[in-house]
C-alpha cells in the first residue's frame, strides 16, 4: 500500500525537499502541498492523505489550530498528522499532542527519521520523536494548561479498562513497543497490540500518541521530574 503524504509548510523551499525526499521511496507519494493551515485542511478533505507533515508556525491558520480542526473532523479519522518543529523541546508540543497529532519531530532529523515517522504515523503504532525522551513528554504533559492535576473526565473513562488493559496502557505511556511491553508483561506482541487496539477503542483515542496523553491527563501515570 502507498502512504499518501500531504505536505505543509509556508516555506516553498522546505516543502520542495520534502517532496523529492517522500517521492523516492517506493511505498510513498506526496499527494498535495499547502502553504497554510487552512490550505492543509482543505486539501486533507479533498485528498484524503494518510499522513499529514505540518508546520507548526505558518501565517494565518497555524498548524496548532489546523491539526485541531482535522483531529475533530469524524470524515478526517483516518488522517494522521506529525508536526514539524524548528526545536525539538518546543513548548507546542503538549498543545500539538492534546490538538489530535500523532507526534512531533525536529526539522533537523535525519530524513531517515523522517520517513520512519511517516511509516510510524501511518501504522498508527507508535508516538513519534526520536530524539524526545519519555521524561520531556511528561514534563510537558505535567506542564499542561492550567495546572489543576489529572482531568476527572480522563480519569473516570479509565474505569472501563481491565486491569491488564491498565497495565499495557502505562507501558504504552512508557514509550515502549509492543515487543518491549509483552516482553515485560510476559505475554505476546499480538496480545499486547489486542489491549492497546481495546484500550484505544475504549477510550476515544486516535492512536498511541493520544493515549499517551491520556494517560498522564487522568492521572494514571505520573510525570516524573528528574
């Protein structure tokens, strides 16, 4: 299958490199280009790509307020989006993640990195960052909006998990794979990808970087600050 891959940045130059990157490979195709958020919404309901590589800072519609308006679109389900930011430790991150993206990445990675967090978002299968660590996600997670502790709305929607499903879900929230998970857990890789794909039905969550959130955001798992 082709991973249809929309591009948006208002830098012609940036997005020109980017299409000559995605292009090469044999399982991906640039389907679009947008110079603005509200370009990158209008041609995701009209090309319907699988990933979605956005900008966060562009004039007029943000790519902030663009990854909202497709992560609340029940027509753009199935897009996933991956925003591109100038610094790793940005403080849109939080924002991007609670916007409805399935991750973040540095416009200095390799584009090695690049094209496996297409692959990754596509799959659906894990949060994107290779260069983050698990404690610079918490800590924007711990930093959130208003501070007021873990969302009881969160947290209430977890007790419709089991208590394995709890438990894959903190690892999840680790940042560790599903090998790594059913490695700790003692059980299989598909058993593993069984609870997650439940505990994402459950509850509402898009793919893993949204239940990563959720899971800080309730409360269930803890940031830590070292």
């Amino acid at each position: 299958m082709t991973i249809r891959v929309l591009l948006a940045d208002d830098q012609a130059l940036l997005r020109s490199a980017f299409r000559v990157l995605v292009d090469s490979e044999p399982d991906m195709e640039v389907v679009g280009e947008a110079s603005d958020g509200a370009e990158a919404v209008r041609l995701a309901k009209e090309k319907a790509p699988d990933v979605v590589l956005m900008d966060i800072r562009m004039p007029g519609t943000d790519g902030l307020a663009a990854t909202r308006q497709i992560g609340t679109d029940p027509a753009l389900a199935a897009v996933r989006v991956v925003i591109l930011t100038t610094f790793e430790v940005d403080d849109y991150v939080i924002s991007s993640l609670r916007a409805g993206a399935s991750g973040f990445l540095g416009k200095g990675s390799e584009p090695e990195e690049l094209l496996n967090a297409i692959r990754v978002a596509a799959a659906g299968d894990a949060l994107l960052s290779p260069v983050a660590t698990k404690g610079l996600i918490a800590r924007f997670l711990a930093r959130g909006d208003d501070g007021d502790g873990p969302d009881p709305e969160r947290a209430g929607r977890l007790g419709t998990l089991t208590g394995r499903e709890r438990e894959v879900l903190v690892q999840v929230a680790g940042g560790h794979s599903n090998d790594e998970i059913a490695e700790r857990l003692e059980v299989s890789p598909l058993t593993v990808k069984t609870h997650v794909n439940r505990a994402m039905a459950k509850l509402g969550a898009r793919d893993r970087a949204q239940l990563v959130v959720i899971a800080y955001e309730s409360g269930l798992v803890r940031p830590r600050t070292d």
